[in-house]
C-alpha cells in the first residue's frame, strides 16, 4: 500500500485525486489531507478515508476541524505549520502538491527537501521557485512526477531515452474558449472566461488557460522538470485537447501522448508510478473523434505566453514576480475590477518595476520576490481601468 498526502484535497485536483484513491482497491491510502477554508469538505473527506491527519490552512477553520473530527483519532493541524507538516509527513510516501498558486510553493519544497516523491499539480512552485525545489529533491534523493497533463505526457514519452536522441518537446494548448472568437477580448466577463472548453478546472487555472498564461507557465515547468532550454520547449494550440505532448526525436519521429481529457488519467499515472493501473473510466475511440486540429499560438492576442518567455529569461526572481502579479490580475478579473486584457498588461506592468536577477534565487528570495510583486501589482491595479460593462 502507498500512503499520499494529498495537499489541496477539496479542489479540483484533489476530488479526482480521491477519486484515483477509492478506485486503486487499496494500493493507495490518504495519509495526510489539507485544505485552504473549507473545513466541512475537509472534515468530510477525513472521516471517510481516515488519514493520520488532517490540515486546514486557514486559521480560523482549525476550531470547527477539531469539533468536526473529535474522537476519529485523525489529528488535526492548521496553518503554514501545519501544511509544513503534512508536506513532511514521515509516514507519507508520496505527496501530492494540489494547493493553487503561489500558497503550494512552500509546502512543496518542504516535500521535496523530506526526500518525498511529489507528484506535482502545483505548477507555480516550480516558475517561482524551480531551482530550489529541484535543488532540494536531488539533494535529499526524493523525486518530482508531474501530474501536469502535458508534462505527464512528456515524463512518460522520454522515460529511458537517451536524452541525445531528444531534439525538443511539444506542449499542446486548448486555446481556452476564446480560440475563435472575433474581436477585441477587452470586455470578456469572467463567466466568458470561466467556460472553458475541453477541461474542468479550478477557477485560476481555467482563467490562465483563457490568456494562455498557463501555457507560458507550463514551459517555465517543463524547463525545471525536464532539463531542457526553452527554445526547445514549443507550444501548439489543439483545441480537442486529446494530444497532451509530443517529443521529437533527432531522426524526425515525433511521438505523442494522447489520452481523453481527464487529469484523473495523469493523477493515477503519478501516484501509482510506475505501474500502469485499470481505471474504471472513458477510453479513448480515435474513429469517433474523426479529427484532430493543431495551429500555432496567436502571441499578439495572447501576450502572456510571450511575457513568461521574457521573464524567464531575465531570470533570477523574474519568474516568481510574474507568477505573483498574474495571480492578482486574475483575482481582479475575477472580482470585475480588470478587464481580460489588463491581465497581461498589470502582469508586463509589474515585471517591468523589479530589476532583471541573476543565479538561482533561494526559498526565502523567492518569497520575499513573491511578496514585494504582490503589493506592486495591488498598487499597479489603481492605474487600470475598470473593464467596460457590456
Ligand atoms: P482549485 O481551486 O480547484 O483547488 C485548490 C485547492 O487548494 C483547494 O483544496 C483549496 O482549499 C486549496 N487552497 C487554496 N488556497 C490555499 C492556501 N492558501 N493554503 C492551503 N490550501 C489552499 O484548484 P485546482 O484546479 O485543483 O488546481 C490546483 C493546482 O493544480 C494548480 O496549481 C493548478 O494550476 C494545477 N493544475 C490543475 C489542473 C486541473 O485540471 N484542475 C490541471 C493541471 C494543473
Ligand atoms: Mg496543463
């Protein structure tokens, strides 16, 4: 049996995680399970999977968790100490990094400097802070599996590959659900964007898949999981979202990962690597889905791809400061006091206020770096426009 302490239980990622839990037939257990507020869905899930513990972030959930939990036997912790503590669980074997944002880039290197085995969703810690979490997994023997559906793909295409056969990787993109639609994107509203296409997602990742922030992003993780420069990261737009990643070989092959689009087929290939398991769900019927389309990213309507490129290759704390302020672009989109487009402009806004680094920053730089971005992008947010009501 292997014991995950699954960080980020309640959202999105988490609930198919449970799900990859209860269909493994006892091959994996929860040993730990965190949250961020909502500790009557945590609780919920304790009771039924009995872990040893369980973790809500926000201090004022700890009183009703214990209330909740009383004589269960699960002990209960809250706070960044506590989802320290989860991270680090000694009697976890594999931890899953499932918290959205910038709030999983502790727990994760904490998870990776205990040696764990992470299996990885939380692809902001690895932009803000890739060195030092790849840094601390290798030096404490542990292991990065990315649950990312497009890394998933790529980890199981160049698993045993001589990395000198390997010319580069594709990313595939669904484009979001503006992919074709005409016009200016400036009075999108968040329920426009919140509709995603081909996947159901957590509001901030569906929000990044609608700029393609989250693919500037996913380059930025590739870069940190695979060991590549990112001229040889490319990203295409395929909007049936069947083919996750290709790797292309020297000789010309490209070979591609495809798979329906479910993360519970990628959180079930990382929790129970190697190993292959039955999953009781769709399959993939490649003579019903008749077509597969692919076109190049449109990078002017689209900048935040671009944006992440550049930040990436300013280096240092660049990286992290983009993650930063794309995440309060998003929340003001989401709260209606940005327009879709101000996304991209608050976040080359903010990047262009914080100078260019060098070396790889340490986990307090990265959240000092994270910090400072923070509060400039809140300040910077005072220069925009309101989106027009439409
Ligand atoms: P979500 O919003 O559905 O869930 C987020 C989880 O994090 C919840 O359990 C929430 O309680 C917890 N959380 C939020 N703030 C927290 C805090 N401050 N401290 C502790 N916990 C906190 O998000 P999601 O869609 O499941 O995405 C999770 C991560 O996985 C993101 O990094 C996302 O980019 C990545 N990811 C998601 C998908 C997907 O299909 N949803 C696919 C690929 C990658
Ligand atoms: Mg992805």
């Amino acid at each position: 049996m292997r014991r995950v302490a699954i960080l980020g239980s309640t959202g999105s990622i988490g609930e198919s995680a449970l799900a990859v839990v209860r269909a493994s037939g006892g091959a994996l257990a929860a040993a730990a399970l965190a949250a961020g507020s909502n500790w009557r869905a945590l609780a919920a899930q304790a009771r039924e999977l009995r872990p040893l513990l369980a973790v809500i972030a926000d201090p004022a959930g700890e009183g009703p968790l214990r209330r909740e939990l009383a004589g269960t036997g699960i002990e209960v912790d809250a706070g960044t100490d506590g989802l320290r503590r989860a991270a680090a669980l000694p009697e976890a074997d594999v931890v899953l990094s499932a918290i959205v944002g910038a709030a999983g880039i502790l727990p994760t290197w904490e998870a990776a400097r205990a040696g764990k085995t992470v299996a990885l969703a939380n692809k902001e810690s690895l932009v803000a802070a890739g060195g030092a979490i790849t840094a601390a997994a290798r030096a404490a023997g542990g292991a990065i599996h990315p649950v990312d559906s497009e890394h998933s793909a790529i980890f199981q295409l160049l698993a045993g590959r001589d990395p000198g056969e390997v010319r580069g990787i594709v990313l595939t993109a669904s484009g979001g659900p503006f992919l074709r639609r005409d016009g200016a994107l400036d009075g999108v509203t968040p329920e426009d964007a919140l509709r995603h296409p081909s996947w159901s997602m957590g509001a901030k990742v569906t929000i990044d898949s609608a700029t393609l922030m989250n693919k500037g992003l996913e380059v930025i993780e590739a870069h940190w999981l695979f060991g590549l420069p990112l001229e040889r990261i490319a990203v295409v737009v395929h909007p049936q979202s069947i083919v996750h990643g290709a790797v292309e070989l020297v000789d010309g092959a490209l070979l591609a990962h495809l798979s329906p689009p479910d993360m519970r087929v990628p959180i079930a290939a990382a929790l129970h690597h190697p190993a292959r398991v039955a999953l009781p769900w769709g399959r993939l019927d490649l003579a019903a889905l008749g077509r597969l389309e692919f076109l190049p990213p449109d990078e002017d309507r689209f900048p935040a791809l671009r944006l992440a490129r550049e930040a990436f290759a300013r280096g240092g704390t660049a990286p992290a400061v983009l993650n930063a302020a794309n995440e309060i672009a998003v929340e003001a989109f989401l709260a209606r006091r940005l327009a879709f487009t101000g996304i991209p402009a608050l976040v080359a806004a903010v990047l262009g206020r914080f100078p260019a680094g060098s070396g790889q920053p340490g986990i307090e730089e990265v959240l000092a770096a994270d910090a400072a971005a923070r509060a400039a992008a809140r300040e910077a947010l005072q220069e925009f426009e309101p989106p027009r009501r439409n």
